[in-house]
C-alpha cells in the first residue's frame, strides 16, 4: 500500500529539553554596540577577555516543536525562541488540529491570513516555527532532505562565514583570533562593531582599527564584514565608510533601526561598500520595500522569524529580481542551509556560522551541523535530519502556556 494521500495533525506540542555543559566564564564575551548605548550610562566599559578563565559546569535547555500526524509521521524544528513557542501553544495549535500537513502552501496562507499582528514579530515567529517543522515532517513523510523537496541542491556543500559575535576586538586579539580562522577554511568573517556616535572620535577611530587590522592581518583575499547592530545613524556610517572603503568591506550590515529606509538607500548611494539588512524583515512584501527603495544588496532575511522556509525561498524570487542577495541571518541553520542549498549561488552564495553560539546552540542534537574548512555538507537525512542525543538529556518535558 502507498502512502495516504493526507496526514492529519493531531498534536502539537512543544518539547523543553535540560542538561549542562561546560563553557568558560569570562570569555568570548565581547558587546557590540546597541542602540542604547547613545545613552552613557547604558554604554558598557570596553572588553578585554578574562585572563586564566576556567571552565566550568552549567545549565543548558532548549524547545522544540513535535508535529505529529496520524499514522505516526512527525516533523521535528528546534530549537525554538520562547516568545514564538508561546504562540504556537496560545493561538496556533489549536487551528492547526486536524489540518492536512502536507497542505504547505494552504496552511502557510491561513497561519498568515489568522491574527491582524501576523505580519510582523511574534506572530509570524511563531509562523515560521510551524512552517519549518512541517517542512521537517514533509521530509520525513516522502523520505527526502528538505532542500530536496525544494527542488533539489545547486551544490553538494555550502560555504559558511564565519560569524564572530563575542570574540574580544582588541587589535591584538582580533589579529590572532581572525587569522585562527582563516586557517580553518572560513574565507568570509563577519565581526560585531563595539562603538558607535556615544563613544565619540576614540570609539570611531578603534572601529577603523578594526577593519584595518583584519586586512592586514588576513591578506586581500578574505572577504571582512562588519555588523553595527542599529546602534549608528547616516552621517557616522558614511564618515565610517569612508575611512575603510580602501580595505574593501564585503559589506556593513544593520546600520540603522528597521524603520530608517531611506537612510540605507542614503548609505548605499555614500560609499562603495554593499549595505546588508534583513534579519528583522518579515516577509516577501517587507523584503520588496527596501529593494524598491534602492537600499540593500544584501538581504539577510531568517527563516526562523520571517514565515519559515516558505517564505524565504519567495524572498529568494524577489530578491533575485533586484540582482540582490540572499545570505540568510542565522539565529540557527537547519532552515537556511536547505533553503540556501536549493537556491542559484548566484542568489544564495553563503550561509551564517555564528561560532560562540553553536558551541551550545545543538547541544541536544545527535548531528549538529558544522563546517568542515569552511563549507557544510548536505545531510541526506529526512527532513533536516534533527535527532536528539539521549545521552546529553537529563530531563525532557512537554510545556505548556495555554
């Protein structure tokens, strides 16, 4: 006998898993800057890596959302941010009950069309968390990888940056750390801006110090990014533009708050450098407004908060309309490397490896993703092919805020 032509939700459920793990206190603990931090006493001292730190046991925990259908097929997404899982449990699950997961398009439309807030934030958060673990299930349902599904791969691995949150800017820090990196194959490194206008000429001239020392340190032929994290406004980020055009930045990514499009259009038209935003757009019609405006090159939409792999791979069409690229935020990774994966590398050259946090990020996972000399490859598992590892479990819960 086939398959059945349908596979009718009956659970949702979101799934908190606990253990521990060793981490270093004191270290790879850098801020960047914020947009707070125009105010002094909500600007934080500058960092310098605690000496002689020593490793030590602490708490670890994680949700995921479990989909199951009748006849026992389930999709699996994690790990999922609070804010969203209380929403699938509050306003989604119960809608969800008895739908046709393998109806992708038509729940994806009716998740969209069931709240007035749906359109940006939380809502569509939560969204993006049902859309991504039913993506799993389809995979797991006809027995193929995600990107798959999506068309099939353009690549057998896909090349990873090296995301740099967290490790110290200090000039001799960052010119042993970037080089380390280098050497284990990430060819494109993004690093976190520390000052912005509060810390006055001084904190503009360590963010000049900091591109220059990665060029020096790196040779010509490592793409450097940068990330400020909404913390500037216009005329900073063109005075700091063009003090590093010369060491050719592949881009400056959030600038300014979302809101502020017309200052990224102001910015790109400024300086040589390419302008990147995105993780905070939310969908295909928010990603358009900025394209249309002129004001990206880089759109860095995440499919964990912009309405799941369906939405992305839409974006991917209309950011491919503008010749404009998408290297997709990432707050994790299962999502985007399959969208990436089946997208022209035209389009979707990269993924995002933020290094700190996927120390710990798949801590639960049997099989986390992880670049080899800067590339990954595609799991031919179902679905995503996320497994937890009992071993690393120490208690499992289902939660509940409804």
């Amino acid at each position: 006998m086939g398959r059945p032509a349908k596979a009718v939700i009956r659970d949702v459920a979101m799934w908190r898993l606990e253990g521990s793990r060793e981490s270093a206190p004191g270290v790879d603990r850098q801020h960047q800057v914020q947009p707070n931090h125009v105010y002094e006493e909500l600007r934080p001292k500058p960092y310098r890596d605690a000496e002689n730190a020593v490793p030590r046991k602490g708490p670890v925990s994680a949700l995921y959302l479990k989909i199951v259908c009748e006849g026992g097929v389930e999709g699996l997404y994690g790990p999922i941010d609070k804010e969203a899982a209380i929403v699938v449990d509050q306003q989604l699950r119960p809608f969800l009950l008895g739908k046709d997961a393998l109806a992708g398009e038509t729940l994806w439309d009716q998740l969209y069309r069931l709240n007035r807030h749906s359109t940006r934030g939380h809502f569509m958060m939560a969204i993006s968390a049902v859309d991504n673990a039913l993506w799993d299930l389809r995979g797991r349902y006809f027995e193929a990888p995600v990107y798959r599904l999506l068309g099939g791969p353009t690549r057998s691995k896909v090349e990873a940056y090296g995301s740099c949150l967290g490790f110290s800017v200090q000039p001799e820090a960052v010119a042993k750390q970037c080089v380390t990196l280098q050497k284990q194959g990430f060819r494109h490194q993004k690093w976190f801006i520390a000052y912005g206008p509060g810390d006055g000429l001084e904190g503009m001239a360590k963010n000049v110090e900091l591109v220059r020392t990665l060029r020096q340190s790196m040779g010509p032929y490592v793409e450097i990014m940068f990330d400020a994290f909404m913390g500037w406004d216009l005329n900073y980020a063109i005075r700091w533009a063009k003090q590093v055009e010369e060491y050719r930045p592949r881009w400056i990514e959030e600038a300014f708050a979302l809101e502020k499009i017309e200052s990224y259009a102001a910015l790109r038209r400024a300086t040589s450098i390419p302008v990147a935003s995105g993780e905070h757009l939310y969908s295909r019609w928010h990603t358009q407004e900025y394209l249309k405006a002129g004001a990206l090159n880089v759109v860095q939409a995440d499919p964990e908060w912009c309405g799941g792999v369906s939405e992305l791979v839409k974006i991917c069409s209309v950011a491919s309309i503008y010749d404009a690229q998408v290297i997709p935020h990432g707050h994790s990774l299962h999502a985007a490397l399959h969208v990436v994966a089946s997208q022209s590398p035209m389009t979707c050259p990269l993924v995002e490896f933020l290094i700190t946090k996927m120390r710990s990020y798949y801590h639960f996972e049997k099989q986390p993703l992880t670049p080899v000399n800067g590339m990954i490859a595609l799991p031919e598992r179902p679905g995503f092919g996320i497994e937890w590892d009992a071993a690393k479990i120490e208690k499992q819960t289902p939660v509940k805020w409804s």
